[in-house]
C-alpha cells in the first residue's frame, strides 16, 4: 500500500478540487464512484434512519441517503476539507433537502461522536486516502448502533495480475500529481470489520479494470 499523503496537504489538495471534484471523480472511475454510493444507499439505507456520512466530500452520497431516509431521518455530514463541504451545503439548498441534512467538520480517525449514535454510517472513498484505514474503520464501527450497518466503498487491487502490474505502473506517474490522485490509493479494511465481529450483508466489485472498487455492507453485532 502506498504511503498517504500528510494530512494538511490531503486537506489543501481537496480544498482546491472541490469544485472540481465530482466530475473528475466521475470521468477518471468511469462514473463507477455514483453506482457505489447507489449501491450502498440500496442496501444498507432505510426510512427514519439517522445517517453518518463520513468523508461526505461535496455531498453526492449524502443526498441519496437524504432522500431515501425520508422527513423522519437525518443525514449528518462530516468531512475534513471545508470546501468539500462548502459544495456539499449548496447543492442541499439547491436540492431542498438541507432539513434532514446536518454539515460538520471533522476527521475520520477522530470522530467526534459518542458510541453508538447512528443506526447507518456510509464512507465513500473517503477510506483510500487516509494515514490509518483500519483506525477509521474502527471508528466507523464505534459509531454505529449495535445491530446497524456499515457501507463502505473504496479503491481495491485488480484481481488479474498483469492489470495490476500496469495499474501500479500508471499510478507511479499519477502519484507524483496528488491534485489529480487525491491521494487515494487502494486499501483493505473490510478483514477489520470481521475481526470486530460483523457480518457481511452485501459485496460487489465494480469499476473500471484499472481502478476497481470493493462496495460493502457489514452489520455490526447485536448487544
């Protein structure tokens, strides 16, 4: 796995792209990242529910949990880069949702919520670039309700070998512009999960053969 970024430069590089940030996101994932998000909403989002979005970036996610948990749920959205969130606050208003949607500030490693406080948390590609994915993982499950869920969607290796070996090849290149890498890298963190006791929901491998993702849904265990 390779090195992340500093935290204050993963800051600035999404801060300065945040305008950017959705289509780039979109052309170079092959508009795979929004089937992830679409996916985890499916199937681990339900009416009422009270939703944390982590690493909610410019909102993309948040707004499909906002729509499906309906007038009776929230959706709160935390990221670390406010001009993420900045872009994020004004497609609520744009989309009329901004009464179930709540904005913090904040970092995945260090949430500042007590344990327990939301039936579903969602991370979308927010896991790749941190310093510590099984620390934000843990943390993600800390968070969440006994018996709620957890969907997550992230960048993963390809499975054929030589795809990998170019994948690699490509990303030495792309690695050296973090503008454009933002700093995401493929990462492992579902065997974390496991290891606190959750069960696997649902598990789907999408994306393009070059830059693949693993979408899943964990259920934490019950008290």
């Amino acid at each position: 796995m390779r090195e992340a970024l500093e935290q204050g430069k993963l800051r600035s590089v999404y801060d300065h792209t945040a305008r950017r940030y959705d289509a780039q996101h979109a052309f170079f994932t092959g508009r795979s990242d929004q089937l992830g998000r679409e996916l985890l909403v499916e199937h681990a989002v339900s009416a009422g529910d009270r939703i944390l979005d982590c690493g909610a970036g410019t909102g993309a996610t948040s707004l499909l949990a906002a729509r499906k948990v309906g007038p009776g749920g929230k959706v709160v959205m935390l990221d670390m880069s406010e001009g993420m969130l900045e872009v994020a606050r004004t497609k609520a208003e744009q989309s009329g949702l901004q009464d179930r949607l709540e904005i913090r500030v904040g970092d995945i490693l260090h949430l500042p919520f007590g344990e327990g406080s939301f039936d579903t948390v969602l991370s979308t590609y927010s896991l790749c670039p941190v310093y510590d994915p099984a620390q934000g993982a843990k943390e993600l499950y800390r968070v969440t309700r006994p018996g709620g869920l957890i969907g997550i969607a992230h960048s993963t290796e390809p499975d054929t070998p030589w795809v990998r070996w170019m994948a690699d090849k490509v990303e030495n290149i792309v690695w050296m512009m973090p503008y454009l890498s933002l700093g995401c890298r493929a990462v492992s963190v579902l065997p974390t999960f496991e290891q606190l006791g959750c069960k696997t929901n649902f598990k789907k491998k999408i994306g393009i053969p070059l830059w693949p993702f693993i979408v899943f849904v964990v259920e934490k265990p019950s008290a």
